[in-house]
C-alpha cells in the first residue's frame, strides 16, 4: 500500500482479509475468534448453573462484542467506496449498495437481534 493512502483505504485494506497485509490478517483471526468466542458463550449461558454463576461476565463480554462489532460494521459501510470495483464508489449510493450485499446484511441482523 502507498504511503499517500488515506485512512479510509487502510480501513479498507485491514477489514478486507487481504492474506498480504499483517494488519488485516491479524484483524480477521480476532473476528473469528470473537464469533467462536460467543459462540462458546452462548453455549455456556444454556446450561443453568453456568449462567447462573457467570451471568455478570457474560453479559459484560456480550456487550463489548456488540461493541466491537458495530465498530467493525460501521467501519466497513465507511470504507466501502475503497472497493478496487466500481459498484461501491458512489459516496451514497455505492454504501446503499455495500449494506444490501447478503454479508453486510446478516452482519446488520446479526447486530439488531
């Protein structure tokens, strides 16, 4: 990446799982492990006694994911308009289009439920 690029495209380069880049390698391994994470959480909030005992900590770990993914949600409607293709370069439209692609959006129901 050029030293003239701008925060948007480094944005984008980092959330966009390039295998080059470090950063967006590093970024993508702490996504997956925040879902498996949750996943495990949710798993353990199942059974009675675990969430009984740990009901503060999760909720606590529940909140900061939601957190952390909103960031990244948000982050990535931002820096849709770096996609080297067209379709997303539109400041407006080109987001519209970003939010509607099938991953943005189980991202956004994923985020509201």
């Amino acid at each position: 990446m050029a030293s003239t690029s701008t925060w948007r495209q480094r944005v984008y380069v980092a959330l966009d799982n390039h295998p080059r880049d470090p950063l967006s390698r590093a970024i993508a391994l702490s996504l997956q492990a925040l879902i498996l994470l949750n996943v495990a959480a949710v798993v353990a909030e199942s059974v009675a006694s675990v969430e009984t005992r740990l009901a503060l900590p999760l909720a606590i770990f529940h909140a900061i994911s939601i957190v952390a993914f909103t960031i990244e949600y948000g982050l990535r409607v931002w820096s849709a308009v770096e996609a080297e293709h067209d379709r997303f370069k539109h400041p407006v439209t080109g987001r519209l289009r970003y939010v509607l692609t099938p991953l943005a959006l189980i991202d956004l129901v994923t985020l509201v439920t």
